[in-house]
C-alpha cells in the first residue's frame, strides 16, 4: 500500500507544478500587456541634434559630477512607467525612458537623475546634456570614477 500512496502523492506534486508554472506564465503575460510607458522633454528644437548612434550615458548623482565646462545643457526630460508586475524594477525602466528620450533629441547624457517608485509604477527625471568634445569628456568621466549606466 505505501507505494500507491506515494504514487499519489508524486502525481499530485506534478499537478501543482504544472498549474504553479501556468499561473506564473499568465501573470507574466498579462504584466507585459499592461505595460505603460512614456517620456518627454521640454528640450526646444532649435537645441535639438540629430541622433548618433552612440548610447546616451546615465551619469548617476551619487557618484563625482562632471565639471560643466565639459557639457552644454539641452534641457529636462521626465519619463512614466507602470505595470502591474511589481517583481520589476520600475526606476530601471523609468530611466532607462530617460536615456531613450535624451537619444531622441540627440543628447549624449543624463545628469541628475531621480526616481520616484511605486508598486506598480514610476517617475523618473534628469537634466539632457551635450558633450562639447565626447572623447575628452569620457576621458574625464574615467578619471574622476563617475557612476555611468
């Protein structure tokens, strides 16, 4: 009798595995689907650039600032994220649609940078900048040890 109620109980234990992991890719699926995102600037277009195909920097606040004497201030840009998953980072999300929006307007960074979270949303926004010269103002960046994402 001990192997049919083990038998049982493993068959059970395959039941539940196979709902757990149907539940686990229907709350996936609907996360996505809810997902709401936008973003935008109040960049004039007169200080526009057309984009580069070089990924605009995050240059986080918690680490060495660049001197202004490197960058040129384009303007500010805040982005919205929400969706229902809340195993989500939302500030990575809401960043990463400032980073989308400086690349738009053809700024090569972000620079204070602040995040506002929520369960199931975030804000983000940042200042878009412009590098006078790319290469020295990356150089500066690696000497000084700023936090770049």
């Amino acid at each position: 009798m001990p192997s049919m109620f083990g038998q049982k109980a493993q068959d059970l234990r395959r039941k539940a595995l196979f709902f757990a992991g149907i539940f686990a890719f229907v709350i996936g699926c609907s996360s996505h689907l809810t997902h709401e995102r936008s973003s935008k600037s109040d960049i004039p277009f007169y200080k526009r650039k057309v984009p580069s195909l070089e990924k605009a920097i995050i240059i986080d606040p918690k680490g060495p600032s660049l001197d202004p004497k490197y960058y040129e201030v384009m303007g500010r840009a805040e982005s919205d994220v929400s969706h229902v998953s809340a195993l989500v980072s939302h500030c990575k999300d809401a960043i990463d649609m400032l980073r989308y929006e400086a690349e738009n307007v053809g700024g090569d960074a972000v620079i204070d940078v602040s995040c506002t979270s929520g369960t199931f949303n975030a804000s983000a926004n940042g200042t878009v900048i412009t590098f006078k010269n790319r290469e020295e103002a990356l150089k500066v960046l690696k000497d000084i040890k700023a936090v770049l994402k």
